[in-house]
C-alpha cells in the first residue's frame, strides 16, 4: 500500500514533550553509558540537514513526492536532535549549536566533497538513484528505530521512555515512507536492484559511523548491540532487508556489527 503522504504532512510536527517532568533525570540521572549513547544520537540527529544537502543534488530532488517527504522528515529529525539535546542539558553535558557546529567542522574537506561526489555519482546513474536513495533510508531509520527501543530497554528509566517512545512514533512513519518507496522501484527495475544491492554492499555503514569518531561508533554498538537481546535485534534488521526485493542475504548489519562493534560476546566498551 502507498504511504498516504498527505495524511502525513498534515501529521508532523515536534516531538511533544509539555507534559514531561524532565526534572525526573535530576531526580534519577541516566547512567554514563546512556549518557555517552545520546550524545551519538543527538549529533547525529543533528546532522541531518547535512545528509539532506547532499541528497537535494541528485535525481531525488526532482521528484516532489520525494522533496515533500524530505522536508518534513528533515524537520521531524531536527526536533529529535532538540529534545535529546534537553535531556543532556539537564545532566549538565555539553550540547546545543556549538556542540552540532564542532561536529560539522571536524568533517573537514570530506564535508565540501560529499555533495559534489555524491551529485556526480547519482547523475551518471539517473533516476534509478532514487531506489538506492529509498532503500538507504529505510535502512538507516529501521536502525534508528531499533537503537532507541534498545535505549529504552536497557536503562529503563520512565522519563526517557516517554521521550524516546514518541521519537519512535515519528520513525515509524519515516520508516514506512522509505520502504513503501523502496519496494515500489526496486520490484519494477532489474536495474535498480543490481545498483542499490551493490552500494549497499560496499558503501553502507552503520548510521552515524561516518561523521563521529570509530571509537563512539564501536561503544554504541557494543551497549545496545552487544547482548543476546541486541544480537537477536540485528538478525531481525537482516530479515528485514532480506524482504526489500534483490537485496536478500547481504547480512548487511551484521557484518557491520562485525566490523565497527564488539565481538559476540564482548562486553561494551568502558566509560
């Protein structure tokens, strides 16, 4: 079924959080591991404008549907990084622009690159791009989604279930749009397959991996990751790839578990 785009635009909004104490985390304060786990998330949140630049210089940007969907996504993802940034603050941790401006600037060159490489990339390959671009995203928000259940799960705490819980609510709907989009152009061109299987394969990281630093990468994945119940969430995020057309058996987040996080077994990395 297509996603009901009008249904949603008229949906979105800021993640509500007036009714939330947040006097709650003074009173119980979250540990350092989740601490150090939200700070990965904020920036990356943070970052999403970035992604959406890059994405706005190829063949995406001319499809309205597409541009519709990414706008309101882009601002959705703006508020999540604002109400974690909250959380952190009342924890006394550093956050905010300058924080998101440090994050940026340590990109370096990379950061100017990326657009250009990424439009030259996409415009040799033309519209099929967009199925690459859907079935990229569903992956990312599948993973997002996926990291802040285990957040929940692991800390356990009722104020950052609240938060998190409606955060979730949100990426679900991205996450419908991007595989909705997804199986739609990859059922309908051999092409499209062939392409996407091998960018998938040889260009996709775990989300967030290319802008913070490897050691951050490798302690999120071992925190949330790391146990039987994260071991049993990546097998679930393989099958769910499996199900996209073409894309069967690439095991993409377990190998990426593989390469950037813990052993099975391991225990997380030491605060």
């Amino acid at each position: 079924m297509a996603f009901e785009l009008e249904t949603y635009k008229r949906a979105v909004q800021p993640v509500r959080i007036d009714d939330v104490d947040f006097d709650g985390f003074r009173e119980r304060p979250l540990t350092a591991e989740a601490l150090r786990t939200l700070h990965y998330m904020a920036d990356v949140e943070m970052h999403t404008v970035c992604y959406l630049r890059d994405l706005l210089v190829t063949p995406s940007h001319q499809n309205p549907r597409i541009t519709t969907f990414l706008t309101m996504w882009s601002y959705e993802e703006y508020w999540h990084g604002e109400v974690i940034d909250r959380i952190l603050a009342v924890h006394g941790e550093d956050h905010g622009p300058a924080r998101a401006r440090t994050v940026r600037r340590a990109q370096g060159v990379a950061n100017v690159v990326s657009p250009i490489s990424q439009c030259l990339a996409a415009a040799a390959i033309g519209e099929d791009f967009i199925a690459t671009h859907m079935s990229w995203g569903a992956i990312n928000e599948w993973s997002t989604h996926a990291a802040y259940a285990r957040l929940t799960e692991r800390e356990n705490h009722p104020v950052l279930t609240t938060v998190l819980r409606r955060i979730m609510r949100q990426e679900t709907r991205h996450v419908a749009f991007y595989t909705s989009e997804a199986r739609t152009r990859l059922a309908r061109s051999a092409r499209a397959r062939r392409l996407t299987r091998w960018a998938l394969r040889t260009r996709w990281r775990p989300v967030g991996s290319t802008v913070m630093p490897r050691s951050e990468t490798r302690f999120l994945l071992g925190y949330l990751f790391g146990d039987e119940n994260g071991r049993g969430v990546v097998g679930d995020l393989d099958h769910r790839i499996d199900r996209l057309p073409g894309l069967e058996g690439l095991g993409l987040v377990s190998r990426a578990v593989g390469r950037f996080g813990p052993r099975p077994g391991e225990l997380a990395e030491p605060t």
